[in-house]
C-alpha cells in the first residue's frame, strides 16, 4: 500500500556532493550482539547511534521513543524502528512520530518495520492463535506472541516486551502522513510483517536504490 501527501523531491547538487558520514538513528535498537542493521547502513558511511529504554542492553542513549529531547532538531540523516511502536499505547504513537520526524534532516528518512495486524488476523480467524508461524533467535513465534508481545520475554519479567497498540497498512500509513512526513509507503513483508518508508519533504529518489534490499 502507499499513502502519500506529496511526492519526494530530488535533494540539491550541494546535498549530493556531501561526503560527510551520515548518522543513523536505531531506536529501539536491543542488544549489541543483536540482529544486524540492514546492509544499507553497514560500512564507514555510516555511524549508528543506538537508542533504547533498557540500559542493560548499553545503547548510546537511554530513553524512550517518545522522548528524543536529548537529540537536535534535524540532526540525523535517517532513523530504524524495528518493532517499537506497538509497544506503546496507541496514545503514545503521534507522540513518538513527531518525534521521529522532528530529529530527521530535511532529506532524511525513517525505516519502520512491525507486525502486520491484518495478516495476523487471518491466522488467528483460522483457529492458529498460538501455533507458531516462524522461529527466531528469541525461539517459536505465534500470533498470540505478534498480538500481544512474546510470551516468554514477558514471563521472564520483560514487561516493557507487551504490546499495547498495532497497525494495518492503511493505519501506519496514514498515522505517518499525519505526523508530517511528506510521503509514507507501507509495504507487507514476508514475515506478518510491515515495512513502511516515510519521507521528509526535501528527501531524494535515491533512497528507493538504497532500500530496494530491504523493502523488497
């Protein structure tokens, strides 16, 4: 699905010529020994500022997504948001996008990926509440685990893991064109997933090269 506002612009010779390192915002972003940034964001062009609410995973900066005060206006260049926002209520959410936006350059970006409520529902209307749909290094993951957080992160006392809102293509879409961004395209991935880009008013055609990876 894409929900747009207004289509990206292409950014000024001057912004193409940078050859600055530019600085990836990873929100949420968990242990270090984690899951790896997508390869988009891996090399010396790049330098990742990690942020989480847990301290014990030792992020750059501890806080929640709701409050990227500590963090300059404009002041990085594209933000990752893997499975974040259905941890808040769903209250929360305009918060945490305005947010995102505000700390996002004006040809930067947000990558966000999270469970995809609709493809979910089709398992659990099909009586599959709690047969797992795939495994990952955290174990068995089932739509009762997608729905409502892993159930075992939960039971050993993680309870900043539950969820607490969610989102179809069409919510997360309009929830980012509501927040400000200039364009949002939302796209269901391979794992009862969603993968949505969303654009700052200035950002360039490129970054759909640069993403065609991740967002295929």
């Amino acid at each position: 699905m894409s929900s747009a506002a207004a289509p990206c612009l292409h950014p000024d010779p001057d912004a193409a010529s940078d050859a600055r390192v530019r600085r990836l915002l990873h929100v949420g972003c968990g242990a270090r020994n984690g899951r790896a940034l997508p390869a988009c964001w891996q090399g010396p062009a790049w330098q990742e500022i990690r942020l989480d609410i847990d301290p014990n995973v030792e992020p750059d900066i501890v806080a929640s997504i709701c409050d990227l005060s500590m963090l300059a206006d404009a002041s990085v260049d594209a933000l990752y948001s893997s499975h974040n926002l259905e941890h808040l209520d769903a209250f929360e959410v305009p918060r945490a996008l305005a947010e995102f936006r505000r700390v996002l350059r004006p040809d930067g970006y947000a990558l966000i990926t999270l469970p995809d409520l609709r493809a979910i529902a089709l398992h659990i209307a099909s009586g599959q509440l709690d047969a797992p749909l795939y495994h990952s290094a955290a174990g068995a993951i089932s739509p009762l685990d997608m729905l409502f957080g892993h159930q075992a992160s939960l039971a050993a006392g993680h309870r900043y893991m539950a969820h607490r809102t969610g989102f179809t293509s069409a919510t997360l879409g309009r929830s980012l064109l509501q927040a400000g961004f200039a364009e949002a395209r939302v796209h269901e991935g391979s794992r009862w997933d969603l993968w949505a880009l969303a654009c700052m008013p200035a950002t360039g055609a490129a970054v759909w090269d640069e993403l065609a990876g991740v967002l295929a």
